[in-house]
C-alpha cells in the first residue's frame, strides 16, 4: 500500500463547479499535512496546509480526518485557471528530513468553460 | 527575489555518460532535496540534506550523489547514465521544521 494515495483524475468540471479531492495515508501518527499545486510542466508549490479543525482561504476549504486517514481539499466556484494537478504531501512522525515529506501522485483537475 | 535555482533546465544524455545538476538557494534553508517525477510515480526523494556536511539517502537513491559544501549549494551527480534516469528533478529546500517546500523550476532529463 502506498503511503499517501490519491485519485489520479482527471476531474473534468465546468465553471463555477464545486469540486472535492480526497487523499488517504498510511500511517496513522503522520503529523502535518499539505495541499501543492502544480501547473503543467511546472514546479509545485503550496497551496495550502492543512489544520486538525480544517481550515479555509479563499474558495478553498482543507479538512483533516484522523480517524479515517484523509485529508481533503474543496474548491468552491471552480475557475479555468484553477485547472491543474493538486499534490497531497504528509509528514511522518519525526520531522529527521528522510521520507519524512511524503507525496501523493496527485489528482489532476480540468475546469472546462 | 532568486530562491532555488537549478542549471541546467534541459539535458539529453547517452547512456554511461555522467554529468552533475546545480542547484542554489538563497534563501539560508538548512534543509535542500532532490526528489524525481515520472509519470503516475509521484515526487520521489533521491536525496536530502540537513545541513552542510550532513546528507541522507531518500526513496531512490541508487545511481546518485549529493554533497554539501555549502548551506547554499546542493548538486546531483549522476554516475553513469541510464535511460532509467530520464525524469524531471527538482531540487527544494524548506526551513527545518516546515512544511513549506520551495522548488526549482525543474531540470528535465533523457538519458537516450
């Protein structure tokens, strides 16, 4: 089992749609979590973290379920140029650097005019 | 305004060959990795390091070297190439501690 899976997508959404991605861990003492974009043939950068009482910036809402393993992350009043790949990223139980920022292989997201 | 910088951008080897990815950061990050991207893989960690003189090993790092001179300077050797090495690296460094990952813009590689 990986250790941080998502659904690779991709999610094709019209304008104005609201739509959610969810992303499951392994281990259970993870201690943060992260949303990343990434843009087509692009560095990715952070979106967002993600609290244990969810939080929200923008059209954007994270959420944080310990008791199933996933985070989540909502984008309300979906725009073209939110189309892209969104990235889950945890970190372990001790912060030592090795393997400790894991990847997910990312949900990619189509918002279509 | 520079933060991580990684030369060279593009890079088309022949198999056996070695060559080294730069990467710089400004921005006084002890902490820098190199990580790989294939398709429906994910970032993989290659390598990283804490600090100058301190590097670890990540998920994949056969056929790679690190080293650490400098807080600034953290460059990717590649041994002798395989086409198994054709990949987008990135280099990112964040403050010990966070989250916060800050990327290069990506080195893309075939190894022919």
């Amino acid at each position: 089992r990986k250790e941080v899976e998502q659904d690779p997508g991709p999610f094709n959404v019209p304008e104005g749609a609201t739509v959610a991605f969810n992303c499951t861990y392994s281990n259970s003492a993870s201690q943060s979590f992260f949303w990343y974009r990434q843009d087509c043939r692009k560095e990715p950068k952070l979106l967002m973290s993600v609290y244990s009482s969810g939080n929200e910036d923008g059209r954007f809402t994270a959420q944080l379920n310990r008791a199933s393993q996933y985070i989540s992350l909502l984008i309300r009043d979906s725009k073209l140029s939110d189309s892209a790949t969104y990235l889950c990223v945890v970190i372990g139980p001790l912060d030592t650097g090795r393997r400790a920022l894991t990847f997910g292989s990312g949900t990619r997201l189509q918002v279509q005019p | 305004n520079a933060g991580v910088t990684q030369t060279p951008k593009f890079q088309v080897l022949k198999t056996g060959q070695s060559m080294t990815l730069q990467c710089a950061q400004d921005m006084n990050h002890e902490y820098m990795s190199w990580y790989r991207q294939d398709p429906g893989m994910g970032l993989r960690l290659i390598h990283y390091s804490v600090g100058a003189g301190i590097t670890d090993q990540g998920e994949v790092p056969n056929g790679y070297n690190v080293s650490r001179s400098t807080t600034e300077d953290f460059p990717l050797r590649l041994l002798s190439a395989a086409p198994s090495q054709t990949s987008v690296y990135f280099c990112a460094s964040r403050p010990v501690g966070t989250g916060e990952l800050f990327f290069g813009e990506g080195s893309r590689l075939t190894v022919l």
